[in-house]
C-alpha cells in the first residue's frame, strides 16, 4: 500500500495525478502476495504453465538467425507498428469476418502496448473532463480507473445475453438529448467477446443495432458518436463456440468503428501487443499520442509475433490453450454447481478467463462486506463484482456478485476455493 502523500506532495500533483487512485485490482493484488496460501481467483491472468517458453525459444532464435533482420529488429521500428505485422493483423480479421481479401487497410491498424494502452489513448483523443463515455453495466473495471482519472463520467446500459439492451440504450441516449448532455457524449465502449467481468458475448445484429441507434444521435451531439469494440477476448475462445463477426464487417458504419484486440492474452500477456483498428482522422490522432507516449510499441516483441504468426506457431499455440482453458472453466462450473446455493446465478463460460455469479440483494461481496472479511480468513480471494459497476446517477450500484477468475490457479485449488465461497454462501442463504 501507497504512504499518505503530504500536504506539499499533494499540492506539486496535477488533478489527473491526484485524481488518479491505484486501480482497485492492486489491492487485491497485494493481499494474494501477502498471504501466499490464499487461492486467489481474482487475478485475470493467464496460466503460466500454458505460456509458451519453447516457442519463444524458437521464435527469438530464427530473428537472431539473420544478422541483418537481428540487427534492424534491435533498432527503432515504424512508430504505427510494423508493416508486415498491421498486414497479418488486417488479413487475419478478415478472414475471422468472413469478410474479402482486401476489404480492411492495414493502414488503419495501430500496434500498440497491449490493447490496454489504446483504451487510454482513445480517451485521450476524445475526451475531456466531464465528457460521457457509454458502457456495459457491469464493464472492464481498468477501463472504470481510466475514466474516473481522467474526469469522464459514465452512463451505463443494461446487459442482455446477447449483449447490450438496445430499448435501454435507446431511453438512455434520449434522456442525454432532453437534458442537453449529448454533446459531452464521445463513445460507447463494449466488450464484445466473453466479457470481463461476464462472459457474454454480443451478437452481430446487436453490434448494427447499437452503431444504428448512435448514428441516430449524431445530429443532436454534434460530432461523431463512436463505438469502441473491445475485442481482447475474441481469440480466447473455448473449441465448441463460434465467435460472432465484429463490427468491422460492415463496412457502412467503418468511419465510427474503433475496433481493439491483443496478440498478448491468447499467446503471452508478457508480451505487451495490441492493436487497433481506427477510422483514418482518428488512427492520426491516436498515432500522435502514441509518438509522445513511446515512439512505438517494442520493436522486438512485434517481430516475435511476426514469427509466431507467420510460422503458424501462434494458431497452433492458440488452440492448445483453447482446450486448456475449457477444461479449467469447466471445473469450475461443476464446482459452482455442486457447491453453491440455488440461489446464486451464473454464466458458463465459453471463452475468456472468467466466470460472473449473482447472489441474492441481501448478500453483500464488496471488499468492506462480512462475506468477503470471511473468504479471506477461508483464504479465497475473489473480485467484488461492485468494482465492475461505474458509478452511474440513475441507477444503484449492484454490491451482490462475484467475479472468479479460472485463468492462473490449478484446477485442484479452484475446486477447493469454489467449496470454501460455497460454505459462506450457504451459511447465508
Ligand atoms: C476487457 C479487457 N480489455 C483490455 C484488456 C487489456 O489487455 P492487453 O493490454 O493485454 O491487450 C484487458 C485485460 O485484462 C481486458 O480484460
């Protein structure tokens, strides 16, 4: 945990640096480092023992094979990203779209630091403090610390299973035209594969429908409504489910599509790439940022995954953990089953590295409640799912869900920790 800053301390900070809290996840963070034996299913990591050390082995030798192509890879590389790498990103969702050769430019991709650091730059680009960002309710809770740092507040949109209720966008959307609040509106940010926190996936149709509904606002804001789609998880799917196409196949709406994804969860989150695909005026501004940022994203680990893609290792990779991580999903469905009350609701994963439970209103799961003080002395640790809900004016913030996270922790301990969640629940239902 951070000191207590001091009056002067306070003072030399920026209000973006004051207003900047460390994200809610560190803490939770930092309880698992304290106490080792706790069975953290918080953390949204990957497994480490599906990482792929040999590949990289392999992958970084055939790069320092050739003297010259070593040489130029330990250099500065293009600050907008690789070229072959934005050609095998634009060729590579084409095909996930079903969409024709040719039909993306790979000039509208932008590699970045992990698609995380795009998230930041598109607020950047677009927002000022006191500007609105739409979102899912509940939604990536990093994206929450992003905006509360930068001064941008949220309005939120219920979740159907199949993605965002569009009736509720659409009454939210008009109740900002009557208050005169839509100019301040910049974007709509969804997570539209497995979603963190809830594993829902959304359909074609709802992707049409909410880029409909925001042009059909646009007059009234005065500028472009756009809409993010953050793709982090589409790769990270389990082998018996078929990932939707995105946005990106329809073409009509391409000027107000900002679409990001990540070679960094399915292959190795060590190696921090992302990408984006942005309408042209936007992609410049981006880049602009990302030059004062870092003047590219490394050059090394964008060749890494070159390689990776070019040889196949990467899809070959992809599909073995694909299976890995559907067996691990699946015994914590099993668990959660067998363990706890009828009472509670959950998703089954088909994807991603999380699972999403609700518990009945009278069971609380925020880091101050009873339940979570008891988990931790069971030595569990999950996410509060409160830390997922922006703060929102119309709406209570839901403080009775859980977040559990099957990605780094074996097998054996999530059955042992969903049995220990299981007992406290029951004891309270
Ligand atoms: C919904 C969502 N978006 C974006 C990211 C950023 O991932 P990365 O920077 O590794 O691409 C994450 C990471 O957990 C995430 O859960």
């Amino acid at each position: 945990m951070l000191r207590k800053r001091d009056r002067s301390e306070r003072l030399s900070l920026s209000r973006q640096g004051s207003n900047t809290a460390p994200p809610a996840i560190a803490w939770l963070m930092s309880q698992a480092l304290a106490h080792p034996d706790l069975i953290s299913l918080a953390a949204g990591f990957t497994d480490n023992d599906f990482l792929p050390v040999a590949e990289a082995r392999e992958l970084v030798e055939r790069i320092f094979g050739e003297s010259e192509r070593a040489r130029a890879t330990l250099q500065y590389g293009p600050g907008v990203g690789v070229t072959r790498l934005r050609e095998l990103t634009a060729g590579r969702l084409e095909r996930q779209d079903g969409q024709a050769p040719g039909s993306l430019d790979p000039a509208s991709v932008l590699v970045t630091n992990g698609s995380q650091q795009l998230l930041y730059i598109l607020t950047e680009a677009l927002c000022d403090p006191g500007d609105l960002i739409l979102v899912e309710d509940p939604t990536y809770f990093v994206f929450l610390s992003i905006m509360q740092s930068r001064g941008i507040a949220a309005r939120t949109v219920p979740m159907c299973p199949d993605g965002l209720d569009l009736e509720s966008l659409d009454r939210v959307l008009d109740r900002l035209r009557r208050e005169g609040e839509l100019p301040r509106l910049k974007m709509l940010y969804s997570v539209t594969y497995f979603q963190n926190p809830t594993g829902i996936s959304t359909s074609f149709e709802k992707k049409r429908g909410t880029l409909e509904l925001l042009r059909r606002y646009e007059a009234d804001a005065g500028h472009p409504l756009y809409y993010v789609e953050d793709a982090v998880y589409r790769e990270m799917s389990f082998p018996d489910s078929v990932p939707a196409a995105s946005a990106l196949a329809l073409p009509e709406f391409r000027e107000r599509i900002i679409y990001t994804g990540t070679y960094s969860k399915p292959f190795a989150t060590g190696v921090r790439v992302g990408f984006g695909l942005l309408p042209s005026f936007l992609h410049e501004v981006a880049f602009n940022i990302k030059s004062s940022h870092d003047f590219g994203t490394a050059h090394l680990l964008q060749e890494i995954l070159v390689e990776a893609l070019d040889t196949g290792i990467y899809d070959r990779h992809r599909e073995k953990i694909s299976r890995g991580y559907a067996l691990k999903a699946q015994a914590m469905v099993e668990a959660v089953t067998e363990w706890f009350p009828p009472e509670a609701r959950f998703t089954r994963p088909e994807g991603g590295l999380s699972m999403w439970v609700e518990l009945p209103q009278t069971i609380e799961t925020g880091p101050e409640s009873s339940f979570f003080g008891e988990t931790m002395r069971q030595g569990v640790l999950y996410v509060p799912g409160e830390y997922a809900f922006a703060d929102d004016p119309i709406r209570p913030c839901p403080r009775s869900s859980l977040r559990l996270a099957f990605g780094n922790t074996k097998t054996e301990r999530i059955r042992q920790g969903i049995e220990r969640l299981g007992a406290a629940l029951r004891a309270r239902c």
